[in-house]
C-alpha cells in the first residue's frame, strides 16, 4: 500500500505542477473523486491484502494444526491467498450492489467444493480450518461492504 500510495504522491505532485496556475490538485481530485468514490475505492482495497493478513493472523493456529498432519502437501503454493482475495472482492461487489443472496449462493458453491475434499489426512480438521478462515473473511468483507454503502 505504501508503494501505492507513493505513486499516488507522485502523480499528485506532477498534477500541481502541471496544472498550477489553472486549477488546483484538490479541485482536480475532487471532479473526479466524491466521498462515495474514496469509501468505495477504500473498501476493495482492504479486502484483498490487509484482510487476508488479519485473517492469516487469526486463523495461524489451527493452519499450523492442520499443515503439521500432513493437510497442505497436495495444496497449490498461495492458492488459498488468492481464493481468499476473490471472494472477498466478491463479496464486496454483492453487498455494494445489494445482491446478498449472491453471498449465500458463493457460500454454499465454497461449501461443496470443500465437502469433496474427503481424501485428505484429516478431512474434519482442514474442513474447519477452511470453514473459519471462509466465515471470518466472509464477516469482514460484509461489514466492510456495508460500511461503505453507509
């Protein structure tokens, strides 16, 4: 986030000087950027990386639990990373567009992939642990998208 929003300074930056005597950046930015723009653009930003690092945070112990039996080996490296992001972003695409029952449509879809997973080592264990990683990302993305919508 802290490259993107260098990117942004710079951009700013050669806004002002390109349109310094005409109009200003804060002009400029608010033609094109409203509030309802900002929260928008706010929110599908904190679904993707820094949610999923809370919930990796949160979910770490029973990650551990289930990667020390043997529940990770067939796994592809940081799919789980990226399923996670897409489903957030989607889920925030539903609320934003007040389409909750897409929201049980992606749940029930996730959940039987997930109960045709009953070859692993310990189905019941990686089954949980997907389940509350899936709720947690899941609530925030929710709450985030309603905050938004506000």
């Amino acid at each position: 986030m802290l490259d993107q929003l260098a990117h942004f300074a710079v951009i700013i930056a050669c806004a002002s000087l390109i349109y310094q005597d005409t109009i200003s950046v804060a002009d400029l930015i608010s033609q094109y950027w409203t509030i309802d723009h900002l929260s928008v653009l706010l929110a599908y930003l904190l679904v993707t990386i820094p949610v999923g690092y809370f919930v990796g945070i949160a979910t770490q112990k029973w990650r551990e639990e289930v990667t020390q039996n043997g529940g990770d080996e067939d796994s592809l490296a940081k799919a789980g990373k990226w399923i996670g992001i897409m489903e957030r972003v989607l889920v925030l695409t539903f609320v934003l567009l007040q389409q909750f029952g897409a929201i049980g449509f992606l749940i029930a879809a996730k959940s039987i992939l997930r109960f045709s997973d009953k070859d692993d080592h310990n189905p019941r264990k990686q089954t949980e642990y997907v389940l509350i990683g899936t709720l947690l990302s899941f609530t925030i993305a929710l709450f985030i998208g309603l905050l938004a919508l506000r």
